[in-house]
C-alpha cells in the first residue's frame, strides 16, 4: 500500500506549490481535488465558476463528495493498492473547513458524507499549511480573478481557518501544521522537517 498525504489550506497558503514540490521530490503521484478526472472537471466549473452563482449549500457538499467519491474510486485508491505514493491537493478537510465551518452545515455530517464517499479511506498525514491573512490575500490579489469560493468574503475565509484549526487539533497524530510564510524553499524545508517524525524513511 502506498502513502497517503494530503495538503491542506485556505486560499493563498501555498498548498499547491508545495504539493506538487513533494510529489516531485517522492516520485509520487500528484493529483487534486475537486476536478482531476473528466467528471471531476464538470463538476469543478459547476463548483468554482463564478457564473454558477449562488448555490444551495447542500448542493454543494454533495456536488463536492460526489467529485471526492469518483476521484478516490478511480485515481486515488487504485494507485495506492498498487503501492504507489499519492500526495493531494486537498481532500476530506477541505470539505469539512469549507462546506462546514465556512458555509455553516454541521461538520460532523460533511466528514460523515465524505466517509461515505471515500469508503473511510483516510490520508496517512495531512499537511496543513498557515499564513497570515495579509499574505493570502496578497497572494490572492495576484492571482486574478477569483473563484467562487476565492471570493466568498473575509468572514468565510476566517471561518474556514477556524474549521481546520479545530480538525488539527482534533487529530494530531494526522495533522502537522507547517508555517507557509516564506520562500518556497524554506516551506518546503518546514514541509520535510515535519513529515520525518511520520515517515522516517520517506522515498529518495
């Protein structure tokens, strides 16, 4: 069985940057959700376009697991059975910070929906990585236009922060938290440093 890791984070925290760094590093499989597989990417425009528009918070939970379910059916678990490292741009946590603690349904019953998705098939660690709300929203700015969520507002971003806080501290056998103000190099040094502990013997 291969390794699960996951990358965690609000906008603008450099998640993506230093998952794609690992997997490069590992040799591992890269991938990401919502939107890396040819369902996935339907659903990923319903989701992130701002055309969609306003959107029943349900909705979007189960449009969520529904990419989270097909993703892990056909790309994640596959790779993993046949022993292969997978690192991913964001999965269950997400969900829970987002649907749940930003959007106001109870997280209990968006982890339960993503268990029911998954199969309960759970990261091995989750990298969570943190940075000032002035430098996400630097990072942002730069960016371009945002997406729906990107744009959901400051008090949303606050509470999805607050939601992933509170799963760290719930779990933190699984959850590193990581420092992602800096350089991409000094990160990605934080990132390694971290994941020692978990695996002492990472792939070279």
């Amino acid at each position: 069985m291969g390794r699960f890791v996951v990358f965690e984070g609000g906008e603008g925290s450099g998640k993506s940057t230093q998952a794609r760094r690992l997997a490069d590093r590992w040799g591992a499989l890269l991938t990401f959700e919502p939107g890396d597989t040819e369902v996935g990417r339907r659903l990923r425009e319903i989701l992130l376009s701002p055309e969609t528009g306003d959107l029943d918070i349900r909705a979007e939970a189960l449009l969520m697991a529904a990419d989270r379910a097909h993703h892990v059916a056909t790309v994640v678990r596959p790779a993993l059975l046949r022993g292969r490292d997978v690192v991913c741009d964001r999965y269950v946590g997400s969900s829970v910070a987002y649907q749940g603690h930003g959007r106001g349904l109870d997280p209990h019953h968006v982890a339960a929906l993503s268990a029911f998705a998954t199969d309960d098939l759970r990261p091995d660690v989750v990298v969570l990585l943190e940075v000032p709300p002035e430098v996400a929203a630097e990072r942002l700015a730069a960016a371009g236009t945002p997406d729906r969520l990107e744009a959901a507002g400051a008090d949303f971003h606050r509470r999805v922060a607050e939601g992933y806080r509170v799963q760290a501290a719930a779990d933190p056998a699984r959850w590193l938290i990581v420092d992602g103000h800096g350089s991409e190099d000094e990160v990605a040094a934080r990132v390694d440093a971290a994941l020692a502990a978990a695996f002492p013997n990472p792939p070279t």
